[in-house]
C-alpha cells in the first residue's frame, strides 16, 4: 500500500513538473511577442489586442509558476543559493542593459538606477522580494498569506511614490500569484483540467479576446501593474475597484491559458528548463530590432503574423542547449567571494533567516 502511495505521487509529481515546464516555455514566448509588438500597439489594433491578450495572463501566470518552483529551494542552503545567483544576476544585467542604452542604442527618456529596474528587470527584483516576504510570513496559513498578499497588492496603490522605483508596484500586486503557486495542489489542477471545466476555460479564453478586441477605455497602465493610482488618475476608491477587476480578469485569463497547455511531455519541455536564457537575453536582440525602426512600419494581419512567428523562433533557439552552453557564464555566472559574503552577511542581521 504504501508502496503504492508513494509511486502515485511521485507520477502526479513528474507529470505537475512537466506541466509547468510546457506552461513556462509557452509564457516566455508570449514575454517575447509582447516586447515585440509593444512598440506596435498605437498603430495597429491587431498589435494592440493581441498586446493586451497576452498582458491579461502572461505575468500572473509567470509569476504563479515560479512560485511554484520555488516550493523546492525556498530555505536553508538551496535558497540561500538561490537568492544570491537572482541578485547577482540583477546587478550584472541591469548594468548591461544600462551600458549598452548609453553606448549602442541611445534609448533616451530612461532612468538607469539599481533602485529602478530596467524593464523586464523588474522580475528579478521582484522574485527577491517574493522570496524573502513568504519566508517571512512561512507561520502564516495559505489563506492569511493570501489575503496578506492580496491585501499589499491593493494598498500598494494608495502609496505616494512611483511605482517603478524598486518594481514595488508590480512586485507586491503580483505576489498573491506566487502565494498560490507555491501552494498550489497540483492533483487538484489536474483534477480540473480533466473535467467538463476545461472547455469553460477555453470559452473564457476565446470571449476575453473578444472583448480585447472591443478596444474597452481601460488604460494600458493597469495591465502593466507599474502606476500607483495617482499616476493612473483615479481615486483611492476607484483604483482598489479596478485593481480587484484586474485580478478577476487575470484569473480568468490565466485559467483560459492554462486549459489549452499541453499536461504531459512535449518538445516543448526541456525548452521550458531553459527559459531563463531566453528571458535574459532576448532582450537584448528586441532592443536592437527596435532601434532600426522596422517595427514601426509594421501594422498589417500578416505582418503581426510574421512577427509573432518569429517571436516564437526566436524563444526556440535561444531555449537551445548549445545557447546555454556558450552564454552559462553570463547568465549563471559564478558568486565571487565578496558579494557572497555580502549577502550571506544580510542573510544573517534580518528576520528572514530561518
């Protein structure tokens, strides 16, 4: 019996692995065809609900899948070693990014601070707080948790700063989705995805596009989740209703994606083990792209077409093993001694030790 026990769980973990693996590889070629239709957007409305379509899910979901992630290197040793490799991965790239807007692609109009993340970014920031707030509240129940989340992710709004410095807008109104993930009962999803449940999901799906489509008077800044409600104009009211709208929207979106991604091995599976090549690096071949001005003389069905195929070549190739073996040394690079100890000294002078 036990025997029995333990084989059936140990099938629903590598199938939930494999799952989020599929689910992590396909949002990572939505973050790619996002950057690149986001430029697109005031002059196509194709771009535009497209653009919208993938914001409604791809962000929540990401964030949902790398807290579920997380339920296996959270603390002790593994998430110590974890949280310095995020952080040394942030100081490396955000210091690229900036050097190569200065030298290269003279982006301007841009601030280029370690306390304002530089664009996607922020993800990295994001997922050291994420971290270090659940550890802190690891006493706590999934229910106060969440609604200890969902209840920053509200407030954050009402504070009288901008919200990109230190991503702290998008960091706490998206950290009820790493809540989740990384308590997420994955026979339960399985369970729910099997059922007639399923084809709900895809209907949903399929008439959210629709109303993408429909181009509703709601500003872009809220699927961005980087505007406090001033910056957005509104008022405190208002913007905790919009903000509660936004995270039933997301929901919805997010359980549409879900349904339609593949629940056991595909190709597309060891693609998803490295997607944090693809999320690193592609950034930089989107802001070269951007900077020839090519994208702004697209605006046609088939050129969004063309673009998002390409979109997808682009997340295959850079998910490929030889691009990893070439660029590990950047990506994953090794912790140097001193910034080892830096953060091993943090570690130990704040409540978030274990």
């Amino acid at each position: 019996m036990n025997s029995s026990i333990k084989t059936h769980t140990s099938t629903l973990n590598t199938i939930g692995e494999t799952y989020f693996l599929n689910i992590r590889f396909l949002l990572i070629v939505c973050v790619v065809a996002g950057n690149l239709l986001e430029p697109l957007i005031q002059q196509s409305v194709w771009a535009h609900t497209i653009f919208l379509w993938i914001f409604s899910f791809h962000m929540p979901l990401f964030v949902l899948v790398t807290g579920y992630f997380a339920r296996f290197n959270l603390q002790g040793p593994a998430g110590s070693k974890v949280l310095r490799h995020i952080a040394l991965q942030y100081v490396l790239f955000q210091s690229i990014y900036s050097l190569l807007d200065y030298t290269i692609f003279r982006v301007p109009h841009i601030t280029h601070s370690f306390f304002a993340p530089y664009l996607l970014l922020w993800f990295l920031a994001g997922h050291i707080v994420w971290r270090l707030l659940l550890i802190s509240l690891r006493t706590f129940t999934f229910k106060q948790q969440l609604m200890i989340s969902l209840a920053l992710g509200l407030g954050v709004g009402l504070l009288p700063v901008d919200g990109v410095w230190l991503a702290l807008s998008r960091t706490l109104i998206y950290f009820p989705f790493f809540i989740v993930g990384y308590h997420m009962n994955v026979d339960k999803m399985m369970s729910f995805f099997y059922s007639y449940r399923h084809w709900i999901a895809i209907f949903s799906f399929a008439l959210l596009s629709v109303v993408f489509y429909m181009n509703l008077p709601l500003s872009i800044g809220w699927f961005y989740g980087n505007q406090t409600f001033v910056q957005l104009g509104v008022s405190a009211g208002d913007g905790l209703f919009y903000r509660m709208c936004m995270y039933i929207l997301q929901c919805i979106a997010s359980i549409g994606f879900l349904a339609i991604v593949p629940l056991y091995a595909h190709y597309i599976t060891e693609l998803g083990r490295r997607t944090l090549y693809v999320f690193l690096l592609h950034g930089l071949l989107v802001r070269a792209i951007e900077t020839t001005g090519i994208l702004h003389h697209l605006n046609t069905p088939v050129e969004i077409i063309i673009l998002l195929i390409f979109a997808v070549l682009v997340a295959v190739v850079l998910a490929q093993p030889q691009v990893k073996y070439w660029t590990s040394k950047l990506v994953e690079p090794s912790i140097p001694q001193p910034f080892y100890s830096m953060i091993h000294y943090v570690q130990r002078h704040t409540l978030f030790q274990k």
